[in-house]
C-alpha cells in the first residue's frame, strides 16, 4: 500500500492516479544493482584503505625527495635511497617499505622455486600449471609497487597494504 503525496489518502498499489484528489501516483524508485566495476572499486579502496601518515612529514623534505621514494620501490634500487637519502624521513619512510617488499618477493621466489621443484618431481605437468598459478600470483607484488610509487609520486606516506605496517628502519 502505498499514500498519495499531496492528500495523504492510502492508494492500492498498481493505481496511476489518487481515487481522491486526482494527483498522479509516485512511481517507487527501482534500486538498482552495484555493477561490477563499482564492486571492484569498492574492494580496491577497502584494500588500499591503510594509514596515512603524510602530516607528520615536512613538505620540503618531501618535494626534494620525491625520487628517492620512488626508487625504493623498484626491486634492488632500494638501496640507493637507503644510502643516498639517509637524513629524510620521508625518504626513510618509502626505503622501509619499499625493502620490506623486496624481502617478501625474494622469500616468495625461494618458496615458488622450492615448490616448482617439488613439482617437477611429481608431473612435468603438475609443475607447468603450478608455475602459472605462482607468476599470476607474483603479479600481487607488482601491484604494491605500483601503489607505493603513485603514493611516493603524489608525496603521501601511506602505508602498502597487507605489508605496509612492517618496520625494518627507523
């Protein structure tokens, strides 16, 4: 059941026009279904929802140190902001995470390369599809990165997820 919006009477549903007073009916507002995309987007940013510490970070520091984060993002260039930026905090901040990535992918390739092993053992075949599975996987590592990077880019000092809350540095 439903009222008319301008006399207040109660309508039966299905009815285009108040019995009462004449005033068209209020079609009821159809919900619609989240699409996939709006899912996704929405699942992305729980993903990427972690701690944003950029205020306590000095914006001279992080305008003039900007590169060196990005560097410590991409694999074994971590160690050039570990050195060569040792007095920015910012700068210390990416190094940290960007180290801490580098340790998980190096232990991620000595287990994939352990269990690939194992693997051959068992089926050349098992090992094939088991190595697509672990190099689709290695792709999660790469999505880091790229957060870390567009972070270190647009001078914010968040986080990664999953791995973020780590400290190697001080």
């Amino acid at each position: 059941m439903k009222f008319c919006a301008n006399c207040g009477k109660q309508m039966d549903d299905g009815v285009k026009f108040c019995p009462s007073c004449g005033t068209p009916a209020a079609e009821p507002e159809k919900q619609t279904e989240p699409t996939v995309q709006d899912t996704i987007t929405q699942k992305f940013e729980q993903f990427n929802n972690t701690a944003d510490n950029t205020a306590e970070y000095d914006q001279n520091d992080i305008s003039s140190n900007k590169a060196m984060a990005i560097l410590a993002y991409l694999s074994w260039l971590v160690l050039i902001p570990l050195f060569a930026a040792k007095d920015s905090k910012f700068a210390r901040f990416h190094t940290n995470q960007g180290l801490v990535l580098a340790i998980a992918e190096i232990a991620y390739a000595i287990v994939v390369a352990i269990l690939n092993a194992i693997f051959i053992f068992i089926s050349f075949r098992l090992a094939a599809v088991m190595s697509t599975i672990f190099s689709i996987a290695s792709l999660a590592f790469l999505v880091l990165a790229i957060l870390g990077i567009v972070n270190a880019a647009n001078g914010k000092a968040k986080e990664l997820p999953i791995i973020g809350s780590i400290k190697l540095l001080k």
